[in-house]
C-alpha cells in the first residue's frame, strides 16, 4: 500500500512539472526585451503588406471598406503562426487580410532574458477604395 502510494505520487509530481514547462513553452508574450523584426524592418513590412493586398471584387463592387485587425504570433524561430480575425469588416476581406499575413517571411525572432520567445501581434490592413 505504502509504495503504491509513492508511485501514484510519483506520477503525480512527474505530471506537475511537464505540465509546468508545457505551460511555459506555450507561453505567447505582448511585451518582450527585443520585438521581432521583419527582414527590411517595420517599412518593409507596411510595403509588404501593401503591395501583397488584392481588394476582392465582390466587396469593391459592393463598395465595401474598412479595417481588418489581424492577430498572429511570432514564434521562437520568426515564423508566422496562429493568424486570425480579431474584428473583421466583411468575410471577403477578412479572408485577403489573413491571406496576406500567411504569406510574410520569417520574423528575427524575438527575445525577453536572452531567449527567443513568442510574440503576440495585432495589425490594422485598411481596405479603402479610391
């Protein structure tokens, strides 16, 4: 009985720390030391973006505008993961607006103690028509 009990302690001590380290892998950060850096820096990023945008022609027929807020996060290696809507306009373009930041090149990673680490973005693409 008594090292029956030691084990499923144990198991239970085992369990508690992978689940701690999980915990903080997963761990996805607003606020670093160093932000991750797209290649070309912050300029080449808007210039990306805007150059890559194609307005749906469905929703330019239908003079539909707005902003798209996009969420991703910038995983340990600079890869752009875990894209979504976090306040869409229309489902045409919201579809364009994640279309677009799948496409991004890898990020320098970011880093807080040292380490790189991932980092939770949220970016505006305005769709406007002239």
């Amino acid at each position: 009985m008594k090292k029956t009990l030691i084990l499923i302690l144990m198991i239970f001590a085992v369990a508690f720390t992978a689940s701690a380290q999980d915990t903080e892998k997963e761990k996805v950060y607003t606020e670093v030391d160093v932000m991750p850096e797209y290649p070309g820096g912050q300029d080449a990023f808007l210039k990306f973006i805007s150059e890559n945008v194609k307005y749906p022609e469905n929703a330019k027929k239908n003079e539909i505008q707005g902003k798209v807020f996009v969420n991703f996060v910038v995983d340990e290696t600079g890869a752009v993961t875990k894209v979504k809507v976090v306040r869409g306009v229309d489902p045409e373009l919201d579809k364009e607006a994640v279309r677009v930041i799948k496409l991004l090149e890898k990020f320098t990673p970011g880093t807080k103690d040292g380490k790189a680490v991932k980092v939770k973005y949220t970016v505006p693409i305005n769709f406007a028509l002239s």
